[in-house]
C-alpha cells in the first residue's frame, strides 16, 4: 500500500487520515519515492490510497512510471476528481481504478459527509469505462448498514459494469471524528452473514471466497499482519495502516524490528480485538487457499458453485432496520482542485 499524500476533498467521519496537523497534509511523496518503496519492497501489487491520490500533483507521472514496471495497480480515489484528471492516464491491464463508494446514493453520502458525492462517483465510473479503464469499488461497511440496501448496491453496481466489488468493515482510527458505528466481531458476522448468504450468480466480488467466508462467520484466520505492507510520507508504517506504532526507514528494517506477534486478534493487543479487515484477514485466507489442498477446492466451490444458501440469513434481512441519519455535512471543500492545506 503507497499513501503518497494524506490530503483529501471528503472529510468522511470514519476516517481519520485528515485529522493530520496542516503541516503534514502539505506533504507529498515524490514520484522517485514512490518507485524505490515499491522496488524495494517487491510486490507485485500496488493500492494506491491517500487521502485522496488524485490530488496529488504527481499522479500521472507515479502511475505511469509504476505501469512501465509492470506492477497492477488500484488507485483508489472517492472520484470527484476523476472526470478531470483521466486524461492523465491511459488505459491498461496494470490499471484499475477503485473507486470508494459506501453503499446507495443515501447510504453513500452520508458516509462521505457529501451530499451527492454518490452521483458524481457513478458518473466518473460511467466516463472511466467509457475510456476502457478496468474499474472496481471499495465499499466500507459500518454499524447500521442495512443488509438489503447493500444487495440492491451490488445489483447496481453490477449494473453499471464494474469488474468487480471490494468488502470490507470498518475499522475504528483513533483520529476518525465517529468513533460510534464501528463493528464488533459479532456484529460484523451477523451482518455480511445476511448479506453475503443467498448470493445471486451475477456478482463478482474482487475478494477472495474464503475471506468473505471468513466475514459470514464460517471460517476463523488469524491476523496476517504484514500481508499488505505500507509506506507513506513518514516511511514505512508498522505495522499495517491501520495502527500507528512507529516507522521504518526500510522495508527489510520493518520486516526485522517489527513484533509482529504483538498483533492480530489472537495476540491480545487492543487495537486489533475487533478487527476484521481485508489487509490483515484477505492475507491469511489466501495463504489458506494455497497452503492446502482442502483451501484450494474451497476457494474453487466458493468461486464457481456456492451461493450460500441460507434461511436464517433470510429472515435477518426482514428484521427491522433503524433509519440512516440525516446527513452531517463535515466540510464543504472549497474546489475539487489540489490544495496545499
């Protein structure tokens, strides 16, 4: 994961990349940072996040260099700027957008904080796809989402012809304004137990079976901490992006100095009891399907034959949902243009 800046056009009350002092969101990495934290590291596969990395002033020139190294990228941006910025890029087997997109048109801009945020999102897509862009969405699900209003999501965004779609609950920042509507461990299990279940054949899920497994509560994995390393303007981050526990200069100084037993649900830290998010459980279930014979046709049932019937999960999509909230409006950027503040 390459977070080459931290300022963003949204202030998301579920996030907290933001809250950072002035002084830090002014930052940048450098096109030549962002290639030697990638070469040194040696992944084959980089996201890209932020903040929002359409406002940095870079962007093309980092996407273009990292394309010429024959790296799959996902940039991933809320894409209020993407309309104006895709002419910096060129359509590629290397480059997909991920677009962040919460759930339905109310669902969504409530939690971005932005009214009609959904709508200029699904229009970017539209463009996006009309130039030939691989396209997929990153949806973030909190306390209160409502299980069918999520499946009628997917319908839409399956509709709309994105490659496929990204899961995943949210996790708690300290930084992040609402610290009301994060997921405990069973609720989080209930939910995409309802969701999840009774599948229709037509959605694609850029997700690994056996993690999504995982979420519905049919399978248990211990944390995979290091599975999606990061680097960000302060270096690289220890010991996932989720915490902030200090930084490494290098990638083989974070692979050394890191305890990484002292994270993951199992070690008893905290910070990770509740969490259940892609960057540290997708890892783990695809070392499963891999590690194993018995992983490997799960992973292929799950891909191919299973819709996951269910009749509990059924009837918890008729109970009762509470209202979504008015919407909160944050803060209102100023432009959709690069700000240094």
């Amino acid at each position: 994961m390459l977070e080459p800046l931290f300022r963003c056009n949204l202030a998301c009350a579920g996030c907290g990349k933001i809250q950072y002092p002035a002084h830090i969101l002014k930052k940048d990495l450098t096109p030549e940072e962002c290639f030697r934290a990638v070469e040194e590291c040696g992944a084959p596969m980089v996201s890209i996040p932020g903040g929002e990395p359409l406002m940095h002033p870079q962007i093309g020139e980092i996407i273009e260099g990292l394309v010429a190294r024959k790296k799959y990228i996902y940039l991933c941006t809320n894409a209020l700027l993407l309309k104006e910025k895709i002419d910096l890029f060129k359509p590629s087997k290397y480059l997909t957008f991920s677009v962040h997109l919460d759930g339905q048109r109310e669902e969504h801009d409530l939690a971005v904080c932005r009214e009609g945020g959904y709508d200029i999102a699904v229009d970017a897509v539209k463009e996006a796809l009309r130039h030939g862009f691989r396209v997929t969405t990153n949806t973030t699900l909190f306390d209160g989402a409502n299980p069918k209003s999520v499946r009628a999501f997917f319908d839409e965004m399956m509709d709309l012809g994105v490659e496929g779609m990204m899961l995943s609950p949210g996790y708690s920042y300290d930084k992040a304004p609402d610290q009301k509507h994060f997921l405990g461990r069973a609720r989080t299990r209930r939910m995409f137990r309802a969701i999840l279940s009774n599948r229709k054949k037509n959605w694609k899920f850029n997700l690994s079976p056996l993690f999504l497994e995982f979420l519905m509560g049919k399978r248990t994995y211990p944390c995979t901490p290091w599975g999606m390393p990061t680097f960000n303007i302060f270096g690289w981050q220890k010991p996932c992006y989720l915490l902030q526990d200090g930084y490494a200069e290098t990638f083989a100084e974070l692979l050394a100095t890191t305890e990484w037993s002292n994270y993951g649900t199992e070690s008893g830290n905290p910070a990770c009891a509740n969490c259940m998010v892609h960057s540290g459980y997708e890892a783990s279930a695809v070392n499963a399907t891999f590690s194993s014979l018995g992983g490997f046709l799960a992973t292929v049932k799950g891909t191919l034959f299973s819709r996951y019937r269910d009749n509990e999960a059924l009837r918890l999509l008729d109970e009762p949902q509470s209202a979504v909230h008015p919407l909160v409006q944050i803060a209102v950027p100023e432009s959709l243009h690069e700000t240094r503040a």
